[in-house]
C-alpha cells in the first residue's frame, strides 16, 4: 500500500498533508509523523486528509494517539478536508465526538491573528 506524508511547517500550527492508503503496514510511520509534527508546532496541527484514498481501523488507532499527545501537550489536533468514508470510520469507532474537523484555511487564520 501507498502512503505520502508532508509537513508544512508553520510558526505556530502545523500542516500534515497525508495521501494514498492508511493500513496496518502504513499506520505506526503515520503516528510517528504526527508525534514529530506535534512536537515542533507551537500550537497545534492540522491533518490534512484531502489525498487519502482509504483507512482503516489501524489509521484510526494512529489518529487517537495523536489526539492524546496533542491533549497532553496541551495542543490543538484538528481534522481538515476528511473524506466519507474516513468520517464513517470515525463514527463506527465511537469518535465522532473526539475530533474537531475544520476547512485548513480557517484554523490557520484563526490561530496566526
């Protein structure tokens, strides 16, 4: 399976643009992305999902464990352009209240101002 990670650094919030497939043999390296993306940004990050194709439950699991370092950091996590099918896995897992999901453009504008 495919899967392409890119951080867009910024000041205070980071941008991760994630695409292809998330599975079992993608998942961890995703985790390990966001944890380091988490680290370096000053306020929060911002999961681009425009480009994912498809995740399963290991992508969710990923996700969680981002969502608690951000929360231990005392950082934002937010959800952008997250396709159906995603959004669906989301809520069969019982999450749907978990996440914040956002348009990428208004988070960093409401975060830099």
């Amino acid at each position: 399976m495919n899967l392409s990670l890119r951080t867009r650094p910024a000041e205070r919030v980071a941008v991760v643009h994630i695409g292809g497939e998330i599975d079992i043999a993608c998942a961890d390296g995703m985790r390990d992305h966001l944890m380091a993306a988490l680290r370096t940004a000053e306020d929060g990050l911002v999961v681009d999902f425009a480009g994912v194709e498809f995740m399963d439950c290991s992508g969710l699991r990923a996700l969680v464990a981002a969502r608690a370092r951000a929360e231990f950091l005392r950082k934002r996590l937010y959800l952008a352009s997250v396709p159906e099918r995603v959004q669906r896995l989301i809520r069969l897992g019982g999450l749907d209240g978990a996440f914040t999901y956002c348009n990428e453009v208004a988070v960093l504008d409401h975060v830099l101002s």
